[in-house]
C-alpha cells in the first residue's frame, strides 16, 4: 500500500537531481573564477553621456554581465581600441549571445567611455 509513496518521492528526489546538475553544467565558466576588478563598481555614471550612448550603455550592462560581473568590465585596463580585440575574443565565448552588430555597437560604447573618463587606465 505504501509503494506509490516510496516511488513518488524516489522520483522527486532524482527529478531535484537532475535539475541541480543542469543548473550548474549551464553556469558559465567565467562565473567560477573571480577577477581583482569584480569587486570594484558595478555601474557606469552615463547621465552626461550624449543619448546614444546611453542606449548603448544599456545594451552592454545586459550584455556584458551574463558570464561576470558587470564590474570586470567597467574596472578593466582597455582603453580605446584595445576593446575592440576584446570584445571580439569575448564574443567567440560559447554561449556569448553576441553577434558582430552588437558587439561593434558595445565597442563604441566602450571607447567612449574609455576617453570619457579619462582616467588614464580606467581604475
Ligand atoms: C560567454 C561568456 C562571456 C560573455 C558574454 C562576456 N564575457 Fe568577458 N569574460 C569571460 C571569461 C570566461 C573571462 C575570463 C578570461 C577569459 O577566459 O578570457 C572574461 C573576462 C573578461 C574581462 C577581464 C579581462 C582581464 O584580463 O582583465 C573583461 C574586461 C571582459 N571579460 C569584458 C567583457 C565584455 C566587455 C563583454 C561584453 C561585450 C563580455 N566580457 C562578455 C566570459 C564572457
């Protein structure tokens, strides 16, 4: 009489399981390692930015941040057109989710904002 019971939770168990292996298998390896710059700020002030890349903000706050930390890149030491190479070598991550149009609309964003803040290394 009590079998339906012992199976129904044999099965419950192994479905929790099975759930809990995928969750991690699809967790990003970037995601595992932690880099100096994560713990740095995790948002760029863009209020004086000029509208367009406000937008492009946008694009690479979502972006950017499903492998790491947002703050891995706003801490990072590119500046200019070393982020075109950058973003490139990022892109061809599997699971990137970036095609060569979005990427060249984050790069924009990311070299303005490297003379914007003119901060010499950007930390
Ligand atoms: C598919 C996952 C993924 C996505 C999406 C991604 N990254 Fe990364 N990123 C990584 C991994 C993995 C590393 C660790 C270093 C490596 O393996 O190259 C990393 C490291 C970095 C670093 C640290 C480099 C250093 O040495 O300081 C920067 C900067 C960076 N990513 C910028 C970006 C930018 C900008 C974007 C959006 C265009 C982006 N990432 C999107 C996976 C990703």
């Amino acid at each position: 009489m009590r079998q339906p019971v012992v199976w129904i939770t044999v099965l419950i168990v192994v479905g929790l399981m099975v759930i809990l292996t995928m969750g991690v298998l699809r967790m990003p390896k970037a995601a595992l390692k932690t880099f100096p710059a994560d713990n740095g700020s995790n948002f760029i002030d863009v209020s004086n930015y000029p509208s367009e890349m406000q937008e492009r903000y946008k694009l690479f706050a979502r972006k950017c941040s499903r492998c790491h930390t947002l703050a891995r890149p706003v801490n990072s030491v590119f500046l200019g057109e070393a982020w075109r190479k950058y973003v490139y070598k990022m892109m061809k991550k599997p699971g990137a989710g970036l095609t060569p149009k979005v990427a060249d609309e984050i790069i924009e964003f990311l070299i303005y904002d490297s003379q914007a803040r003119k901060k010499g290394n950007n930390q």
